[in-house]
C-alpha cells in the first residue's frame, strides 16, 4: 500500500541527534507513541530523550479518559480509549484481545493497565496521579492494586471518587496496598449513609475529603484518624466534627502529635470557643490583628486571611492560630470553616 | 582572504543605522552579504566572526567561505536571518509544550520539497541558528499529524525492524577495516 508518495519520505533517523530531538518535541504524546510503535528503533530514540515537567495520570473513573497527561498538574492531554483501542493491534503481542476477558470492565482494565505499563515504560517514568472509581468492584480494585505493587513503590496522588461509594473497595485498597501514597483525596457524592472504612495510618503531605451531598457528610475520617495521623495538609469538608473532637486533636497536637502539620480545615457546625480551648492555654487575638498564611501546593497556593484568632502553641515551642471563618452555606443550618495553621519559624 | 564571486552578489537590504554586512561564500562558490543584526543569528557565523576579529572596516574584504552548505540554502537562510533579525528574543521553549504559531512568511519559505528541507536542517544545524532550526523542525512534525505507524514509517523513511535486523547482519558479516 502506498500510502505516500516516495518523494514525501524525508527520513530524520537520519538527522543529527539535536535536530531529531527537535522534530520529536513537536509531536504530542499520542504522536510519540505512534513514533514508538514505527520500529523498535524508534522506540528506543524515544526512551533516550529526555523529557521532564510532565506527570502521567491513570484514570480509571468512569467520566475520565484512561491515560492523563500533565503539565505542572495541568492536565494537558489524554488517550481516550477509543486511542487504546485503535492501537491495540500494536501491543499484547498482537495477539487476540478478545480472549482475555468478555467482562467489559475487565477488557477496559486490560487495555488501561496495558497501555499504561506501555507509555511509563516508554517517557521512564512512574504514573503519578490515580484516579479510582470509589464504587469499583471488589475484583477490579484488588487487581488495580496488585498490578500498582508491582509496578512502583510510591504514588503522588490517589484519588477515590464515584456517585456512589461501597466502603469495602477502599478497606481492601488500604489492605492491599504496599506503595506509599503522598496525597490522597476523597471526592465522594452518595447519596446515602456510607460505612466508615479504614484508610491505615494517614502518612501524606496532603488529605482532602469531602461529600458533595450535604445530607451524608464526611464520617469516613475519624478524630482518632486526625490524632493519630502525620499529615502536613488536612481539608475536610462538611463532616461531623464537633467541639470534643476538635479538643481532642488540638490537644494531641499541643502534646506533639501531627507534627508535620501546616494546615488543618474541615467544615463544620458553629463552633463554642470556650468548649473547644477547654483545658487549652490560648491567646485571643484582637480582630484588628490581621495575618496571611501561605503555602504552595503542587500546582497552587493555598491562602488563609486571619482576622484575629486564637493562638495556641505546642510544647516545642510551634505556634498555630485558629479560627472559624465565614459560613460555608446558607441554609436552616450555617456550616462554617474551621481553620487551624502552623506558622512557619513559630512566628 | 579573497575568492572572486562566480555568481551574481546577493544583495540585501540593510537598515542606515547600520551598515556593516559580512560577506558569506557557500560550497559552491555563491557570495552573499548578510547584515551584521542577522548573521548574529548563527552562533556559528557570529562566533566565527568574532574570533577571525573582523570588523565593520574590513569585513566586506574578508569574505566567510561555509562550505557545508550550498548556495540554495544559504539563500534560505539569509533570507530568513534578514527577516528575523530585530525579532524580539523569545523566551526559552519550556521542554514540552511548543506553542509557537509559525508565521505564514516562513511556512512559505518553507515551503519545500522534502529533499531540500532536510539539507536545509542540516545546514541550520550545522550554523546553529536557533530559529530556523524550530521552524523547519516545526514542519516536519506537523507532518506526522493524524498519522498511523505505518504511514509515519513511509513519510519519515523508517525501516521496519526486519529490515534494521538485515541490516545490522549484514554490518555485521561485512569485513571489517583489516578484512
């Protein structure tokens, strides 16, 4: 077949390397890919090149396409699988897709996992960012997490999200799992009451989570999670957290419990003061007292304005302020942030 | 130095503010004269300049002989280096993302058959000018748009694998410098 004309082929392998390199920065990643899969020399011009900055993703959400590229934690471009699909010709051998399961999520997480094993191979690196569906099936969650064991030993982000959750995917993912896990969030929309699961010790520079539905708040992380967790960033959103329970971690801290700990917020009901500093040493600050805290986090920066607060400090000497801020939503209950930072160089 | 011109001078127009040009003789003997704004263009040529310690006084008498690259190409490049050279300095290419439009002028000039594109990438290669060396390599990667492995292999003249094993057999069976 004669796709192009002879004197169309202009044949760069035969350029000098800086040239070459040039040509191959213009393609995006799918046109890498297709490069690679020309020859095995090209492939191997590929994983020569040095390519840095970007992040791959693996989506395995049912709204979200399979492979994920980013930039600086923009995500910048995708494969869909209909891309896999087209090219699956190219891999597993060439052998017959078909074969290795009927079950479509099966085939789904064939192709995925195939391809993604293919594309980290080939830029050399690790998949930074997972998205899991927080409603998977048993099965699929327990290959998902076998086949990350063996494939690297440490994961950036895990997110778990879903329109729906069932709590015993993520006990066996936590169970299971043997890489560590620096950010993990939770983006959780059920729209009943979900059993709490247990997610181990929380070790993570970041932990988000949040409900969508007001109606079922956040009741998966516990007081006795926060205690006993090291964490340099929490946001939780609405969730049950009351006054004993917040003492109870401000007092761990003090102790010196959390002690990465930079920012701690969840969204909670209208806080009582006095009953959350009982048994605290504080210092309340005059509303005029204005103060900024910021912190970069992987692509931003995270910014809290106090108007006054109170001021409480661990045994080593670590200063943090607290504050509960404006309402979070109006409604026959206000929901209002509650803020505690650790300032840094205990100023 | 002095090489007598065999083909008819290029001439080049060049801003009053400043007239030093340098004169540029290819492998086949076409002289150019190119500014002193656009030769800078070519770290190679500037360089070279530089260190030959030729001035606006003695530079049109002391042509530059580039004999990697022929006078077609040199036209190109001339044309493009006098083009471009009060274009403001662009900020470094971030190692992925290219977001550069090349501007209709150049795709244009660029406009070429594929034989004299890739001379024409190794020319600028070889005179390191940045620029042109974005533009050309620009066009030959909008080229694999849209384009299976198969159709890649053909545009980019990629051997299979089979033909990169014959190949490498054949190296190999060959004798060697003493065989």
């Amino acid at each position: 077949m004669n796709i192009v004309p002879e004197k169309k082929t202009i044949p760069i392998l035969k350029l000098p390397a800086v040239p070459l390199s040039n040509i191959l920065r213009n393609f995006n990643q799918l046109e890498i890919v297709d490069f690679s899969l020309a020859s095995k020399k090209c492939q191997f011009i590929i994983k020569s090149i040095k390519f840095d900055k970007f992040h791959i993703g693996l989506g395995l959400q049912p709204k979200r396409d399979p492979i994920l590229f980013y930039w600086d934690y923009y995500l910048y471009f995708e494969f869909s699988i209909d891309d896999l699909k087209k090219r699956s010709k190219y891999m597993n051998g060439g052998g017959n897709w078909t074969q290795l399961s009927n079950d479509e999520n099966e085939m789904r997480f064939k192709y995925v996992t195939v391809w993604a094993d293919y594309v980290c191979d080939l830029f050399r690196r690790d998949i930074t960012f997972l998205y899991l569906n927080s409603n998977e099936s048993l099965q699929e969650i327990s290959a998902i997490t076998e086949w990350m064991n063996t494939r690297q030993t440490c994961l950036e982000y895990c997110e778990f999200s879903g329109d729906d959750t069932n709590s015993d995917i993520i006990d066996l993912f936590f169970e299971k799992t043997k890489f560590s896990i620096q950010n993990l969030c939770y983006d959780l929309r059920h729209t009943h009451e979900i059993r709490q699961f247990n997610c181990g010790i929380l070790d993570l520079n970041g932990l988000f989570a949040s409900s969508s539905t007001v109606n079922y708040p956040v009741n998966w992380i516990t007081e006795e999670d926060i205690i006993t967790s090291n964490c340099v960033r929490i946001v939780i959103g609405v969730c049950y957290f009351n006054e004993n329970n917040l003492n109870r971690v401000l007092k761990g801290w003090i102790d010196g419990n959390n002690p990465r700990m930079t920012i701690f917020t969840l969204a909670v009901k209208r806080l009582d003061f006095e009953m959350l500093l009982d048994g605290i040493e504080f210092e309340e600050k005059d509303e005029s007292l204005k103060r900024t805290f910021e912190s970069e986090y992987m692509a931003g920066k995270i910014m809290y304005e106090f108007e006054g607060g109170f001021d409480i400090r661990q045994k080593n000497g670590k200063l943090a302020t607290i504050q509960q801020k404006k309402p979070y939503k109006n409604g026959e209950e206000q929901i209002f942030w509650f803020v505690m930072v650790v300032w840094p160089n205990n100023a | 130095m002095s090489v007598e011109p065999e083909v008819p001078i290029v001439q080049v127009e060049e801003v009053r503010e400043n007239p030093v040009l340098y004169k540029i003789i290819s492998s086949d003997n076409h002289v150019f004269t190119i500014s002193e704004h656009a030769v800078k263009l070519s770290k190679t040529l500037w360089d070279l300049i530089t260190n030959l310690g030729l001035t606006a006084e003695n530079a049109l008498d002391n042509p530059i002989p580039v004999e990697n690259v022929n006078g077609k190409n040199m036209e190109t490049i001339v044309q493009f280096c006098e083009r471009h050279k009060y274009d403001e300095e662009e900020p470094e290419y971030t190692n992925y993302i290219r977001e550069f439009v090349l501007p209709e002028w150049d795709r244009q000039l660029l406009s070429i058959d594929n034989e004299e594109l890739f001379q024409l990438i190794l020319a600028t290669n070889y005179l390191d000018i940045q620029k042109l060396m974005d533009y050309c390599c620009r066009v030959i990667g909008d080229m694999a748009k849209d384009k299976t492995p198969e159709e890649l292999r053909i545009i980019y003249g990629i051997p299979t694998d089979a033909e990169d094993d014959a190949l490498e057999r054949s190296a190999s069976d060959s004798p060697g410098p003493s065989g």
